[in-house]
C-alpha cells in the first residue's frame, strides 16, 4: 500500500489591523491650525496683489483717460500742462536697458564668485569672503546712490572715453555729446554692484546643495575640477541661478534713489548708451511726486502700473522657464 507525503499547507496570513483601535493621531488639530494658516496665508497674499492692482489700475485709468498724447509712445511728460501730455517710451526704454546692462555685468561676475566660494576657496577665505557679499546686500540703496554720484560718475568718464575709442564702432557705445557720465550706461553698472550680492548669495546657497556623490563620481572617472563644475555643478544649480537672476533684475527695474541720484534725466530716446540722458519708472516718480498735483500722482501712478506689470511679466517668464525644463529643477541630478 503506497506511502502518501502530507502537503505542507502556508501559514494563514496575519489578520489585518483593526482600524477601529488605532489611537487617534495627537496632532491632526495641530495639522489642521497649520494648514488653515498657511491656506490663510496664500489667500491674504493673493488679495494684497489684487488690491493693489486694482488702486493702480483705476487711478490710472483716470489720468490716461485724459491724457492728450499715446501714454505708450509719447516722449514727453508734463501732466501739468493745459492740455495734459505725457508718455512712457522714455522710461520703458531707460528701464528696460539700465537693467539688461547689469544683469550682463552682475550675473556672470555672481556666478563666478559663488563657484570661487564654494568650490575653489580655501574654508578659511571663503566664510570671511561670503560674509561681506552678503553685508554688502545690506547696504541701503541711498549710499549706494552717494557714492555712486562722488566715485563711480567721476571715473567712469575714462572708461567712457575708452570704449567710444575702440568700441564706438558698435553705435551703441559711440559717445555722440559732451559731458559728465550720468548716463544709462553708469546706470546700469552700479545696478550690477548693487545685485551683485543677492545673485551671488543665492546661488552659493544653490551650488552647496549639490550631492556630493555626483561629484565624486565625476571626479572618480577622471573629470578635473572645471568638468565637475560643467557637468555636475551648473545642471543642478541652472534653476537656482535663473531664480537669483530673477531676483538681481526685480531690484534692479524699481531701484530708485541710486538711480536717481547718479542719472541726469531727459526724456529723450538714445541708442548711444554713454550720452548723457534717459529716465527710469522709479527714478522718475522720485523726481516728481513731490511737486506733483492730485492729476499729476495719478499720472505717476499710471507709470508705476506699466512697471508693476512688467515685474510680474518678468517673474511669470522665469517660471515657465524652469517649469518647462525638467532638468532644471535638479530632482533627476
């Protein structure tokens, strides 16, 4: 009679917990304050914008409705005249290129320091270098202006001088009318001194965040220094450097009393950067709010909205510029 082998049978599953008597959580009330608050928060901050876009734009709207000339394209400003004209070509274009001069010389000079700081200093030269760039971010803008006005107009007359020499080919550069520096272009280099500090800061922040397992894989197949910083370093931290830039130009399009105090205002439009002359939003606000009738601070108000839009603009391009690249973000870095 043959043998039969009992099967052995699997052990019955363990009986899922029941849900029943699982303690309550003690910190879902904290949760819910927490969630409510920042809820709360993200409302607030979006009904202040609303507020202010609606102030602006109705009493801009007062002031256009009775402006005689193209509020776009008039190179004038007098609301005070009978009958009113006044325009922003002049203080778009003065914005608009003061800034893109320091962005051009603020955020390779940034990025170079940052990498010095945190890839290449010495630990006991890059905390003492670190800690001025972020005081000089401290320095209030009026000093900037001071010494902007005594040092920097003075001695950018011979910087003037040389590049209408070997650059004025360029037009741009080609110094057509006699006189002190208080130009767009000295504008625009002591705005780059001005956000140096914040692009630098933000992006040294950026790059030290970078794994270090990237980095010594890089190193582990043979990279040199330079080709970490190429491939590891700058992919990981191109979202942060956008971010600072960001940053440096939403400073740098409503500085005011730097730009102000170093800029001889014309509204007159010139490619020729190094001529005296040209005009910002800020500055001009500056100028004439103090000596402005009811007509004229809306006036004034109207300009501040093209520049608050602009703003907006400017910071809703930079994030569908990240938003777009993937790569960008660092989450596959």
């Amino acid at each position: 009679m043959a043998s039969t082998t009992p099967i052995d049978t699997p052990p019955a599953p363990p009986a899922p917990p029941d849900r029943k008597a699982r303690p309550q959580s003690t910190g879902r009330a904290g949760d819910k304050v927490f969630v409510g608050l920042s809820r709360g928060s993200g409302i607030l901050l979006l009904v202040l914008m609303a507020s202010i876009a609606a102030f602006l734009s109705y009493r801009a709207a007062i002031a256009i409705s009775k402006d005689e000339g193209n509020f776009l394209t008039t190179f004038d400003w007098n609301p005070a005249g009978d009958p009113p004209v006044f325009g922003i070509a002049v203080l778009l274009f003065g914005t608009v290129v003061s800034s893109i001069i320091a962005m051009v010389i603020a955020v390779p000079i940034a990025v170079g320091i940052a990498l010095f700081i945190s890839h290449y200093a010495p630990r006991k030269l890059a905390a003492p270098i670190a800690y001025v760039v972020d005081l000089l971010a401290a320095v209030p803008s009026i000093v900037y202006g001071i010494w902007g006005a005594l040092v920097l107009v003075p001695y950018l007359e011979g910087l003037n001088l040389w590049l209408d020499q070997f650059f004025g080919w360029t037009y741009i550069f080609e110094k057509t009318e006699v006189g002190v520096a208080r130009s767009l272009f000295t504008v625009g280099v002591l705005l780059a001194i001005m956000i140096l500090p914040i692009v630098t800061s933000v992006s040294r922040e950026v790059f030290l965040q970078v794994p270090k397992m990237n980095e010594e894989a890089a190193l582990a197949l043979g990279a040199t220094r330079w080709e970490v910083i190429r491939l590891s370093v700058l992919p990981f931290g191109r979202s942060g450097i956008i971010s600072a830039s960001m940053l440096g130009l939403g400073r740098a399009l409503g500085e005011t009393m730097a730009v102000a105090t170093v800029l001889s205002p014309s509204f007159i439009i010139s490619l020729h950067v190094l001529n005296p002359g040209g005009g910002t939003f800020a500055q001009n606000i500056a100028a004439k709010f103090g000596e402005a009738d009811e007509f004229g601070r809306d006036a004034l108000i109207a300009s501040g909205l093209v520049l608050f839009v602009l703003t907006l603009l400017v910071n809703g391009a930079a994030r569908l510029i990240i938003a777009r690249r993937k790569e960008y973000s660092g989450a596959n870095a």
